[in-house]
C-alpha cells in the first residue's frame, strides 16, 4: 500500500511490531488520521494528550524506565522547542540515554505552501534535530518501506540508547473511518458539575497560622519524611535542584539503597510526568506506590501537564509539593505567584484527594491516608480501572536548604541503569 495510510494498517503493520504499547503527545493536522484511531483505540492512560509536547516526552521516559520498550510521542514540528529541555537534558544519550520515537509532523516544509506562522520553523526542522543529535528518517511511499524504516528507527534508538525521529509531511495518513469518536458525550460528563471530581474531591486542609514565626517545617524534613515512608518495593522519583541532592544526601547518611529512586537531574518542571510514565510500566506487585517529590517552581513551570495526569493519569501515585516560595537551588529567588493563588490552582486540580500541610504531624497523616488511597482496590468499571486514585499533599515550608548538599557521584546514565535494575 502506498501513500496515503491507512491509520489502522499502519498501527497494526508498523508500529505493533515494534511492541508500541503507549503513545503520549500534541496533535498535529498532519498526523490527523492515525491520532484519531488512537484517541478512538486506545484509552487514557495508555494514549494521553498532553498539554505541550515535553510531559509527552517524559511520559515516555518514564514508560521506558519501566518496560524496556519504546514509547511512540507525537507532535508538530513547531512543538519540538517545548519538547527540547526532556529532550536535551533528559532522555539524551549524553544524560540519562533513554530511547523512544519522535513522529514529528512537518508543517513549512519547503516547496509545501502552508500557513505564515511555519515560515521560519519549517525549513529549519532537519538542521534542529541535527543540531540536537535527534537521528531521523523521513516517512516513506509505501506499507512495507515503513515497516523497514521504522524497525530500523527502533534498533538504532535501543542501540544507541537515545531518541529518534520519523518525519512526517501533511498527507501521510488517510481520515480514519472507524468508531466516530463521541465529543459531545465527553464535554457534557465534563460539565456535569454535581459529580466532577473537582467538586466532590476538597482539599484537607491542615495548615496552622505562625504570623510572628517562621514555618516549622523544612525541605529536609519533608524529605526524611517521606523517605521514611517508603516501603522496599515503593518507587520515588525526585525533582531536580536541592530536592533530588537532599534526597541522596539523606539516603547515603542512612546507608540505604538509592537503586529506587530516579533523579530528574534536569527536565524542570516533568519530574510528576516522568514519575507517571514509570507507574504506567509496573504492576503494583513490582511498585505498590511511587511517590514524586517535586519543588513548587518546577510543579508551576509545566501545570498543564500535572492537571492533564491529575485527572487521566495512573493509579498509585503520591505526589508531593514542597513550596518554599523561592527558586532555592538559584539563590532564593521568589515566585511571583501568591500562596493563596497558588493553593487556590491546586484546588483545582482533579488529584483524587489533596492535602495541603505545614507540620510534621499533618505531614505523616496526610501521608498514612495517601497511602490507603493510592493502594485501595478500585471499583471495577473501566474508567475506574484506568485513572485514580491520584494523591496531592502540598507541603508549605520555610525557605533555605542544608548547608554543603551533595551532588550524585555517579553519572545520571549509572544512575538510571541503578534504577533500572532495581526493577528486574
């Protein structure tokens, strides 16, 4: 079969083969037909839309971390800027080496009229993934040079231990004709207000007022805390910056393992998609719960994607916030957003329970019933069995971090092969 594709044929012909189990990413028009047979095929959390291009990237990290396989991330070629920091300073083989596809749609492509904004980026697009060591391939005529191309993109990403990228103009996919997908019905379940889960789900609110004093807490007891939590088999993956550096300065004082957990050493902002991606790969007997410890900054920096996994991502999950108010790793530099605007953006996510604290007493409790949440046997209907029970418990702490932090030893590939390991 030549051009154009048959999304169906494709997936079945191509990409299954491959052992394409999860498929993460930003729609792109011309992509259009194959990611309407995903939406239509596939449900959340094994296909999720996200809000910019980087969550679908460390999803896919994540997933690979896990599984050994490669996750398929879609975009527009437009979108690889936002999908460049995981990219750059995560999943290259120069950092953590973590291998997956790219199918990049190619908007602008010279000698394809096409809108003014795709004037500029569209002619650059092959010299931007040599630039970033992206290997690519562009997609070719027919069924059976795809299969070939393709499986070669997949050695090379295994291989070389990095991501790869197949190109793809506007017309490569025929409109998929099978089941038609149902907005209507989804936008009304969105805007039935009396049992969203925005509305019945209200924080618990545990905080206590210090006007004359400084918050008790600190970033390290909220890391001793939570590491003190973890069971053996329990994942954590940790944020970048002073977060992850007092995670392994705790763990190395107290001469435990630090095979279970996953350093985000960059990727501001991913470390909650990285940490979904993991849990999308393993079983619950393999991790009964990963938790991800995240900076408030980093949490802000890319919200829309944690209010997307919030609400469609896996069950299982404790995500935990520390806000400081500040940029510590970068000198205390404030957030310009206000507590109580922060707390009320957290309100509004569709975590299934939230917990905003500021004592080690709420902390621990906040932490018992997390874990009784995370864990609980779900109702058995398939909405159940794909999403929740997603846990938030926002941490609010003094600024300032421990004196002389370590940093890993190891290189973030060792790192990562560690943690790897740990799940065999």
């Amino acid at each position: 079969m030549a051009l154009p594709f048959d999304p169906n044929e494709f997936f079945t012909q191509v990409l299954q083969p491959n052992s394409v189990e999860a498929v993460f990413g930003v729609p792109d028009s011309s992509l259009s037909g194959l990611l309407s047979f995903f939406a239509a095929t596939m449900p959340a959390p094994r296909h999720i839309v996200t809000a910019n291009e980087g969550g679908a990237v460390a999803l896919a990290s994540g997933y690979h971390l896990a599984t050994g396989k490669l996750a398929l991330c879609y975009l527009q070629n437009s979108g690889l800027s936002n999908a460049l920091n995981p990219l750059q300073s995560l999943a290259s083989n120069a950092v953590a080496a973590v291998p997956m596809l790219l199918m990049i749609g190619w908007r602008g492509k010279p000698g394809i009229k096409d809108e003014p904004q795709h004037a500029l980026i569209g002619p650059q697009l092959l010299e931007n993934l040599d630039a970033n060591r992206i290997p690519y391939e562009h997609i070719p005529e027919t069924l059976q040079e795809a299969q070939t191309v393709v499986s070669r993109l997949f050695a090379k990403a295994l291989s070389e231990k990095r991501p790869v990228a197949l190109v793809v103009p506007p017309g490569a996919f025929k409109p998929f004709k099978g089941q038609e997908l149902d907005h209507s019905a989804k936008l009304l379940g969105r805007l039935d207000i009396g049992s969203h889960p925005i509305v019945r789900n209200e924080p618990r609110t545990w905080l206590f007022k210090y006007p004359d004093q400084p918050l008790p807490l600190t970033r390290e007891a909220v890391v001793r805390g939570v590491l003190g939590r973890i069971q053996k088999k329990d994942i954590l993956v940790s944020s970048l910056g002073g977060t992850s550096r007092e995670v392994y300065m705790v763990l190395k004082e107290q001469e435990r393992p630090i095979s279970r957990v996953f350093f985000v050493l960059g990727a501001m902002g991913h470390a909650y998609g990285v940490a979904c991606g993991v849990r999308l790969g393993c079983t619950q007997l393999k991790a009964p719960m990963v938790y991800c410890l995240d900076g408030d900054g980093s949490f802000l920096m890319h919200a829309g994607n944690n209010a997307v996994l919030a609400d469609v991502g896996p069950r299982g999950m404790v995500h935990v916030v520390v806000h400081n108010g500040v940029h510590s790793s970068t000198g205390d530099q404030p957030l310009s957003i206000r507590l109580d605007a922060y707390l009320e953006l957290a309100k509004g996510l569709a975590y299934t329970h939230k917990f905003f604290v500021d004592t080690v007493q709420a902390l621990d409790r906040a932490l018992d019933l997390a874990a009784a949440a995370a864990t609980a046997t779900p109702a058995r209907t398939a909405e159940a069995e794909n999403k929740g029970a997603a846990v938030l418990i926002l941490v609010l702490v003094g600024p300032g971090q421990s004196a002389n932090l370590p940093r890993p030893t190891e290189t973030a590939e060792c790192l990562k092969d560690l943690f790897i390991q740990s799940l065999e």
